[in-house]
C-alpha cells in the first residue's frame, strides 16, 4: 500500500497542531496502530506506515527518529534502528521487514489517512 494509490475511505485522525514537527504519533485506525508523522521540510507534510517494526517485533515506529537519508525522508526506528521510508513504509536495511504505508493529508487543519 503507497501513498499514490487511491482511496475512498479517508479517516480524520486529528488537528495537526498535536503533532509535534518532525515527530510521529500513533494512532488507531480501524483497529491498526498506524505511525504517522508531521514533516516540515519547506512545507508541512504528513506520512503515515505501520507502527509494528518487524525487526524487533514491537510497535514503536512512531516513537523513533526522524530524518533523510539522501532524497528519502525517513524514520529510524527506536530499537535496531533500521531505517523505514515514510512514503513507502520499505525498510531500507531489510526490505523483506518493511511495513504497509498509508495515503495521508492534511485538510482543513486535521491530518486524514486513508484506509
């Protein structure tokens, strides 16, 4: 699942002022925990991937670090820290270990993910 696919069932998760710039949340999406995250390089974006981190197999994507590693924006996660791609959720260090990624917006001050 990428960002560039379509969806038709967009979830308000919550204003975006609740989440901290360059830091992710975790919230549940129809029973997922799903990380998503507040960006600000230029512009204000949204990501949103699986908070299960296979490699150590516990949920705390949401809790790790963010950056870039090259063009890609993403998050190191807070065990092994093995980096996962925030548009597309690949574990860069293990890409047989990388999570499902989520279409995300911002609209009217709220941050949606679709599902």
């Amino acid at each position: 699942m990428h960002n560039d696919r379509q969806s038709s069932n967009w979830i308000a998760v919550c204003p975006l002022e609740r989440i901290v710039p360059n830091t992710g949340v975790c919230a549940l999406v129809n029973g997922e925990q799903i990380a998503i995250f507040h960006v600000i390089d230029g512009e204000s974006r949204v990501f949103a991937i699986g908070n299960y981190d296979p490699n150590a197999e516990v949920s705390v994507l949401s809790r790790g670090l963010v950056g870039s590693l090259g063009e890609r924006i993403v998050v190191a996660s807070p065990i092994y820290k093995q980096h996962f791609d925030l548009q597309t959720g690949e574990c860069l260090e293990a890409p047989e270990h990388s999570v499902a990624a989520y279409p995300a917006r911002i609209a009217d001050g709220q941050v949606w993910v679709g599902i």
